[in-house]
C-alpha cells in the first residue's frame, strides 16, 4: 500500500530504525523478535488504509462519500504467519 514489499524503507516511528523493510522480512526470518516486527510493521499499514477509508468517509461526492465510489481496497504480500 505504502511502500513495495522489498523495499529500502525504515520505520523510526515503529522504533524500528535499524533495518529495512526487507531486512525483517528475509534476515532475521522466523524469530519471535522478526515476527512481532513484521506484525507491527503490517499493523501500522492496516491503520494508515483504515485512516484513508475514514477520511474517504468525510469527503462527499454526490449523494455518496468518496470511500463508496470506487470500492477501496488493501492487499498484502505478507505471509499470513506475520498478518
């Protein structure tokens, strides 16, 4: 949604400055510490698509919102061990 999945992004807000995006998800895979990482960091995608979807709600268009017409929608790459 934000960014690709293997891609050089940080995440300091996170408090996760010290890898990249995919660092987490393919040097370190499989440890308790890794997966919790990858949780946080899809946790914080879902919020950010869920504050567009309700800021999409607050814009009128017509007689509907802008988050009806089109139909938004959020996919992931993730594995669903990490989701």
């Amino acid at each position: 949604m934000l960014t690709k999945c293997q891609s050089l992004t940080r995440f300091p807000w996170l408090g996760l400055a010290g890898n990249r995006h995919h660092d987490y998800t393919h040097n370190v895979a499989g440890s308790a510490l890794q997966q919790r990482t990858m949780r946080d960091i899809c946790r914080w995608h879902v919020e950010e698509f869920a504050y567009l979807l309700e800021r999409m709600k607050s814009i009128p268009k017509g007689t509907a919102t802008c988050s009806t017409t089109p139909a938004p929608c959020s996919c992931t790459s993730t594995p669903s061990q990490f989701a």
